[in-house]
C-alpha cells in the first residue's frame, strides 16, 4: 500500500463526493495511527477508472468528530480530501436529518420518520461545505459524481459555483413514490439541488421513474423522453444503474484454502451435520431480522424444523447507535434470539447464533461458504449487495437464496426464492422450500445467479455511470 502523502495544491478531472471517505484509521506496527483504504465497496469499483482520469479525488467525512479541517492526503494513487464533521454538526445532518428524517422516509415509512427544522438547516450547511470543497478541488471541465441521500443538495449548489463541470448523482437506497416524498416541508429543494446533476441514477427503474414522475409533478422540470428532463433548457438524464460488488475478488477469496478450512470448522462447531441458516445485515430496522427470527421460531414451534438438524447465525453489525430507532430494534432482536434458544436450544447448542460485532473479510466469506440458506428478508432495500456477496462465495454452485421482493438485488436475481416479508407465513414456506430444495434445482438457480453478478460487477457499474456522464 502507497504511503500517505499530503498533497498541497489539488486539482483533480474526477471528483467523488460521498459522505464517508473509503478509508480508516487504524493503528500500525510501529503502534502508529495511519490510514488505510477500506478494499471493496465503492473504491474497488473505481479502481479501473483512477487509471483513465488525470487525478482522482475523493472528499468525505472521516467518521470521527472534528471541529479542526484535516489535511488532505494520497493514498493508493487517490487524493482524499476530509471534510469536518463536529458532534453537533453530525447530530444535525448524519443522525437527524439523514438518518432520522431521509431514511425512513426513503424505505417506504418502515418507522416513522421525524421532520425538524433545524435538522434541515444543519443538513443544508453541510451540504454547502462538501460543495464549496468539490468547487475547490475540481479541475476546469472536471466530472464530478455526488453519492447518496446526506447531499441531496450538493449538485445544484455545485451547479451554481462551477457551471462548467458535469456532474452526476446516484442514490444508493430506494427513492420513494412522489405521494410518500411529498410529505417532506423541502421537497422543492432537495429535488432542485438532484436537478442540478446532469445524470441523476438509481438502482431501480422504479426510482428512476419515481424521480422522474415527481420533477414533472412539483413543475421543477418537464419531460422530453421516458429517461430525459428539460430544467430550465439544460438537459437531465434520469436513469437506472443497478449496483455489482466486486465478484471476482469474493470468488478467488472464497476459494482459498483458509477459507475453506475455516468454513469447514465453522460447521464441525455447530455439531451434526445439519442445515445451517444465514443472515448478515447491519442492524437496522430495514433489513427484517426480526421476519426471519419470527419465521424461524413458529417453523420451530410449528415442529417443521427439528432444533437438531438446523440452526441460524445471524450476523448483524452495529450501525446508527445514536439513533433511537436502532437501539430499540437492537432490544426487540435480542429479546427474540433469547426467546427462541430459551424455548429450543440445548446446553451447548443454541439455535440461533447471534453475532453484534463487525466481522473481517475472511470470516464473512467462510460463513456464506458454510450457509446452505441465505436469508435477505428487508422491507424495502435499494440493492442488498449481501445477496451478491454469497452468490459470488458459494464456488461450489450450492446454496439457495430467500430474498425479500422489496429488495433492489430482486429485480435481478430472479432464480432466488423471492418473499414478501410482510407475509409471515410466505416466508416459512420459502425457508421450507430452501431447506428442501434438491441440489440439481439449487446448482441450476445459483448457477444462473453466479452468471448474473459476474456479469453486473461493481467495475461495469462504475463504467456505465461514468461513460453516460461523459457521453451527455
Ligand atoms: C447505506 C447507505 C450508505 C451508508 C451505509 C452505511 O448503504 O446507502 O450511504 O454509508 O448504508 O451507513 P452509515 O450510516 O454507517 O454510513
């Protein structure tokens, strides 16, 4: 890995603008704080592109509170640009506006959501903040792609101060119907400051045609095509981009030795040789842990499944703590684990596993290679990139997939076991179906799957994005 450098005069031909930056700081041999790229995610998929642009840059908030601004620096060949976040800032804009307000909202109301003023105004000043900084860093006739719900607003502030630039948005969760979006006291300004990209992208063809619908209805814009916008004569284009993960670095990991062996020992660990269940989310209100808790505890109750011949490990990763709404689901998930090992495991065999803490790569990938069911049960998800990654794990072409209908990753991955999750005794019969299911059925879906998300990987998502930006 590149050494840190910092870098003085910044000026980049690609700038991306997303709320957290990709890396971390984490402490090195020497007992030093450094930073480190976090591999995956968003940053694999740029990888190729860094190579084609004349300076890549990146600007996002470190994820620490500071009130002092943090050097910029490079690192892997990308100059990353902190943006300062203090605590009363992140009150305002990360967990309230964002993350009280947006994201409720976004997945259909699954809680309901707060409106406050002054959230929004936090959330409008940081927006301007990560504006003013792209403005700064950009080069003359730069591209710059602006990502997710927290800056909303950036595009057309940025519009404003560099009208030279082309500028793209994508959203990375579900964009709600123009009815439910209405309700927001700032639907003009947070669809104005979209409006102000020139490629506004989606996960979905249904949230691209939602935006598409509400820019007409709010007479922000007006149509010229089922994908194009006519804003005050400038054009916009309004269209779907379904994200990939990086497939070939969870197949070559999957298939390494270690991996293999651990995932070996993981089921060794569960006792006989029986159906082990998965689930792997980040612990919010979204995902629909507690459907598939539900689900499981009445097939156990209903004696459809046999506590000695199944179990469930279900990873599900601190996230948003501060926010009311997420340690109340922690309670209810907790108290349902407790529920089902007390009314149905045994000294040393729990039911269910259940894991509260952030685990590495590797582990990840010897628990999707152990798992014969995934489980992926949300309310509403703009992709669900789990569902790909144990698709990309499972080498061997076993393993079944249940996977909610409300997710994103369902409008593509047609060979999994699709689910309501609101329908309770649909998601049973799905587990029942999974459990079931004979290995030719199952290799022929995964296999078809496998082709998929091979195909759609998180490179040719970061190219198409980035080639329609260029071409308009
Ligand atoms: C979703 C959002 C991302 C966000 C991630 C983790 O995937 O689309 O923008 O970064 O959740 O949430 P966090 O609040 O920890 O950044």
């Amino acid at each position: 890995m590149a050494k840190p450098r910092s870098t003085k005069s910044l000026s980049a031909d690609l700038v991306v603008v997303a709320n957290r930056l990709p890396v971390k700081r984490v402490e090195n041999d020497n007992g030093d704080l450094e930073w480190r790229t976090s591999p995956g995610g968003l940053v694999a998929s740029l990888a190729p592109a860094i190579a084609e642009f004349n300076g890549v840059a990146w600007l996002g908030w470190t994820g620490e509170d500071t009130t002092r601004t943090v050097a910029p620096f490079v690192l892997d060949g990308m100059q990353l640009v902190p943006v300062r976040l203090s605590e009363a800032e992140r009150e305002l804009h990360y967990e309230g506006m964002s993350n009280g307000t947006l994201w409720p909202l976004y997945h259909d109301k699954v809680q309901p959501g707060e409106f406050h003023r002054h959230w929004y105004e936090g959330y409008r000043s940081i927006n301007r903040r990560f504006a003013d900084a792209a403005a700064k860093v950009a080069s003359e006739g730069a591209m710059v792609w602006v990502h997710d719900y927290q800056l909303q607003l950036v595009p057309d502030m940025l519009r404003e101060l560099r009208p030279d630039l082309k500028i793209g948005f994508f959203l990375h969760i579900p964009f709600p119907s123009p009815e439910l979006f209405s309700q927001l006291p700032w639907r003009r300004a947070l669809t104005s400051g979209l409006l102000g990209a020139d490629l506004v992208g989606f996960q979905s063809p249904s949230d691209a045609n939602n935006f598409h619908r509400l820019a007409i209805g709010l007479g922000l814009a007006t149509r010229t095509s089922r994908s194009g916008l006519d804003v005050d004569g400038r054009a916009v284009t309004v269209r779907s981009f379904p994200i990939g993960i990086d497939f070939q670095r969870y197949d070559e990991a999957a298939n390494d030795h270690a991996v293999t062996e651990a995932a070996q020992d993981l089921r060794a660990q569960l006792g006989q040789p029986h159906t082990v269940m998965l689930g792997v989310d980040r612990l919010d209100y979204t995902k629909g842990i507690d459907v598939r808790l539900r689900a499981f505890k009445e097939l156990l109750a209903d004696e459809l499944l046999h506590p000695s011949q199944v179990s469930m490990i279900q990873i599900a990763e601190p996230s948003r703590d501060q926010v009311d709404a997420y340690v109340s689901l922690r309670e209810r998930v907790e108290r349902l684990v407790g529920e089902i090992n007390g009314d149905f495991g045994r000294v040393g065999y729990p039911v269910v596993h259940y894991i509260h803490r952030t685990r590495s790569f590797e582990e990840l990938l010897a628990m999707y290679r152990a798992a014969d069911v995934m489980l992926v049960t949300p309310f509403r998800d703009g992709m669900n990139l789990v569902a790909k990654e144990y698709v990309a794990a499972r080498v061997d072409e076993s393993g079944v997939l249940v996977l909610s209908e409300f997710a994103g990753a369902a409008h593509q991955l047609k060979d999994a076991l699709l689910v309501n999750p609101y329908d309770i005794d649909g998601v049973k019969n799905a587990i029942l179906r999974a459990v079931e299911m004979g290995p030719d059925e199952a290799r022929r879906r995964m296999r078809a799957m496998r082709r998929l998300v091979k195909k759609n990987d998180a490179v040719s998502w970061a190219a198409g994005f980035l080639n329609t930006l260029r071409s308009i």
